[in-house]
C-alpha cells in the first residue's frame, strides 16, 4: 500500500475530527498518511518525513517511539492489559496515584481517572457541584470560566469554553457558564506589565463572585496559556488573584492543565509559577507521553472527604469503561521516570533560550504580532486579512517537512522536549519560509503524496 492508497481509503471509511471533509478531497487540507515515527518525525508510506513540530495536537513529550516508554508499555502487556476499576485495583494505578500526588507536594491526594482531556473536565464540574451539593449548598450549582477558554467538546465542556468555531452551533444544547474576561496579556495597556494587566481583569473577577458567589460551584480556567482558544498568554498574578477570590467566596477553583501539565510552560505543573494549588487539577495530553488515551482529576483530601458516607448517593457514582487502564498508567509511570532521571525541565530551559532566539526573524517579519512564549510554547499572531491563510501556511509547512497548524492567523511552536539543534535551526527557518510563501499566495503546487485527488 502506497500513499495514495491509504489516503483514498480513509477519505472513504474515516471521519476525520475537527475537519470539513471536503477539503481533503479538494486538496486544499492535504491528508497525510504516516506509516511510522522516530523521535520528532513522522514518515509516510513512501519515506517522506515530517517533523512533529505541534507534538501531535500537544500530547507527544519525547517523541515518537520512545524506547523506556515503549519497553514499559510491552512489558505491562505480558501482564495485564486491562481490568475493571470498580472494585478492583492494580499496581500502576496505585504507584501513579502515589506518584502525582508526590508530585503536588501531597495537597491533592486523590487521583480520579478517565481517558481523555474533555472527561476530565466533566468530572471536575460533576465533583465540584456533588461536592455543594453534600454541604447542603445544591443552589451552587453555576460555572464560572475565562473568555477564549477551551476544555473541551463535549457538552458539558463547551458550556464552560469560549471557542465559538466548536460550540456555536451546539448554543442550543449547552446551559452556558457566566464568562469574565481573559486577562490576555496582549490587552496590556501602555505603561502596563502584564501583572498589572492581570491585576486589572482580576477586578471583573471579584465583581462578579461578589454577586453571584452564592450561585456559583467553581471557576475553571487553562493556567498561564489558553492554548485552542489561540495560545492566549498571561501572569501567574492572575492566578495568584483567582485563589484568593475563589477562597474568600467559597467558590472551587479548577485547574485544567490537559495543555499545560508536564513541563509545557517550564514548571512541571503551570499553578506552580503563582505558588497556589486548585481544589481540583485535570490532567491528560502529556501525561502518557503521547502514547495513550488517559485522563486524571486530582482533587483536595477535603473534597474527597465530602463524599465519603455510608449513603452510596453520597459517593461519586461516574465510571468509564477504560478507568485506570493499566497499560495507559504504565506508560505514564514510564513518562514520570523520565522526567525524574533526565533533568527535563533544566533541558527545556536551555533549548527555549536557543529557540527563542532562533525564531527572531519569524519576529521581526513584517506582518507579526506579540509574539509571545511560555516554557516549550512559542507563538506569534500573523497580520493578514487572508480568510485562507492557515491553510496556506498548513501546506508551505508540510512541503518544508514540517507539522505546523496555525489556531487561524496564530502560528504557534509546541514541539517535544527532544529537538536536537539541527532540527530547532530547520524548524525556525522552515516556519518563516512557509510565511512567506503563504503570504505571497503563490503556494506551490502539492507534491506527489500530499492529499492530491488520484
Ligand atoms: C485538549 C484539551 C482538552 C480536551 O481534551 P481531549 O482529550 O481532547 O478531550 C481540555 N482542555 C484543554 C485545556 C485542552 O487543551
């Protein structure tokens, strides 16, 4: 099978996600079959090579194929693949759950698992108004979230997102969330830092939980980046600002770190730069390394022990078929290993200087915008009024060997921790060149393997 083949063959039998499938069949979203990865790159059917520069929509931490998360998932299979959580337990969901909370210093001692980002947000809303709800307090039963926030798909999710590609067409089904404003340190006025910014859009915060608190179960927001909601950056004041107002009024305060967990903006965990904890901390994309569908919400002792009773209503009735699934927890155990024997973050420390400095034509060009960067995310709005410009830059990327997918006119970098120089130099250089030919319109013609119609 070549190329072709497995691109004819999928335009027919799979419904790809987040696509307008005609646009494979036009050619304008190329599709692009991969028959394996190594590292940063991904190779088609026919040799071709693309280097992962989005860490396959942000889950990939140490590349492909890694060999001590493959050798821990392979070993895992030889001994149990999957069993039910309900009533039975096994060794990596105990050394996972004993290692996260480890991770948080203990403040969240309680580990909840499902197997994707948007699961996990549902659970922590369910948690967080369950939780009222056995304090006698069901009438806090309202959600509170940021402009540009994103959390996920499902129903429940798009309610507390701002993304209105995803949920517009869905206003009908959604009870809607109360939004307050992003404190998007591009909003800095002049003169401002971006704390004070953050201190600023804190004062809607306040006004609103000053209100409503009564109403209202939890704030959940995307600590320091709001990632699909167009790599929205900002000052842990903010969420230095968020804990105490979410204390004083009785309201939990939800972390959802599917994006930013695991070393994404320099610190292991993104609330550590504002020296708070949330009540509850979702966790999924990275925390496998990329390898498989898992999820966690980590939650206070204090919540967990709100449901702790003899009535079963009382308990936390949510269950998905795949909870704990130990070949998902081991290569997470295995993800957690490497970041405990690799110094991994004084690495990325390293290689975010040298990037940053690599990207600095993409920054000066002409038509860029508040480039900005946290951690191992670089990102930089492109002035342009061209409605098809992200899919232009999507195929210029794909011709330089690259995988780059632009949030509209913001490009952004979110690679794997494993970049070696040479790949970081033709990463930035490529980037610029795809603008360029992007913004020249004169995309070249696709080549042999790019999604061209037979
Ligand atoms: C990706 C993402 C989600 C949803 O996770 P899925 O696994 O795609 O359901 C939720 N919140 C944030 C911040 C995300 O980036």
């Amino acid at each position: 099978m070549d190329n072709t083949d497995w691109i004819n063959r999928s335009r027919a039998a799979v419904w790809h996600p987040c696509t307008q499938m005609k646009q494979h069949d036009t050619g304008a979203l190329p599709l692009v079959p991969i028959d394996r990865g190594q590292g940063a790159w991904l190779y088609d059917f026919a040799g071709r090579r693309y280097l992962d520069a989005i860490s396959s929509w942000w889950v990939n931490l140490f590349g492909h194929a890694h060999p001590r998360i493959n050798a821990a998932v392979k070993d895992q299979l030889d001994r149990l693949e999957h069993v039910i959580l309900g009533g039975f337990t096994h060794g990596p969901v105990v050394e996972l759950s004993e290692r996260l909370s480890a991770l948080t210093g203990g403040a969240l001692g309680h580990c909840f698992y499902a197997s994707d980002g948007s699961s996990a947000v549902e659970i922590a809303l369910k948690m967080s108004f369950h939780y009222w709800r056995n304090h006698g307090q069901p009438e806090k039963n309202q959600f509170l979230c940021l402009a540009s926030s994103y959390h996920g798909e499902t129903l429940g999710t798009l309610s507390v997102g701002d993304v209105g590609l995803y949920k517009d067409a869905y206003a009908p089904l959604l009870r809607q969330a109360a939004t307050v404003p992003s404190p998007d340190a591009r909003q800095a006025a002049a003169g401002e830092t971006a704390a004070d910014c953050a201190r600023r859009v804190a004062t809607a915060l306040e006004a609103y939980l000053a209100v409503h608190h009564s109403s209202i179960a939890a704030l959940i927001l995307e600590p320091l980046v709001q990632g699909a909601g167009g790599m929205v950056m900002y000052d842990p004041e903010y969420l230095r600002l968020a804990r105490a107002r979410c204390d004083r009024y009785q309201v939990h305060l939800i972390a959802d770190e599917i994006m930013v967990g695991f070393g994404r903006t320099g610190t292991l965990f993104a609330h550590e730069q504002a020296g708070i904890r949330p009540d509850l901390l979702c966790l999924s994309k990275g925390l496998t390394g990329g390898y498989l569908p898992l999820s966690v919400v980590m939650s206070t002792d204090e919540m967990f022990a709100a449901f702790y009773d003899d009535a079963i209503t009382r308990g936390f009735l949510h269950s998905h078929s795949y909870t704990g699934n130990p070949l998902a927890c081991r290569a997470a155990l295995a993800t957690l290993d490497i970041f405990a024997e690799d110094a991994v973050l004084e690495r990325n420390r390293r290689f975010a200087e040298r990037f940053t400095a690599l990207l600095e034509p993409l920054v000066k060009h002409p038509q860029a915008r508040h480039f900005r960067h946290c951690g191992m995310i670089w990102a930089v709005d492109i002035a342009t009024d061209d409605p098809e410009f992200r899919l232009k830059f999507y195929r210029e990327a794909l011709q330089r060997e690259l995988l780059l997918r632009p949030l509209g006119t913001t490009i952004y970098f979110m690679p794997p921790y494993i970049l070696d120089d040479t790949e970081a130099t033709l990463l930035a250089e490529g980037a610029v060149a795809a603008l360029e030919a992007a913004l020249e319109g004169s995309s070249r013609p696709l080549g042999e393997g790019l999604g061209v119609k037979a």
